[in-house]
C-alpha cells in the first residue's frame, strides 16, 4: 500500500487537507527515475508517479498522471 498526504499550508504543515491511498501495480527504473504504476483507491483510478533521490535525504516525487 502506497499512501500520500497533501497540505496547502507550508508555514502549518499540521493542517492536512486531505489523505490518498494507492495499490501498488507496478514499479520500474528508467535510469535515476523510479515509476510507480498504482490504483488510486478512493477513486478506482490509475496514476503514476515518477521519484528521482537528488541525495540520501531528499527526493522528487513528481505525479505523471494515468500514462507513466
């Protein structure tokens, strides 16, 4: 299971607007960037997602929508 929790408040990030949660499908490497194919659960929908790690402490976690 794959969760993502979003906030629209960057100076409280306490205030959490909302909670997804995704079924992992697939995952795959294309160089540095990690794709993730899932079903987003609440919706009964598909989305992607792309991570590329710029460093051991920080990443990018771009969402590629229903196409990967």
């Amino acid at each position: 299971m794959f969760c993502a929790e979003r906030y629209s408040d960057c100076n409280n990030p306490e205030i959490m607007f909302y909670t997804r949660e995704y079924r992992c499908l697939g995952q795959w490497m294309e160089g540095d960037v990690t794709y993730t194919y899932t079903e987003r659960r609440d919706q009964a929908t598909y989305e992607c997602f792309a991570v590329e790690v710029v460093d051991g402490d920080e990443m990018f976690i771009m969402e590629g929508g229903v196409n990967c």
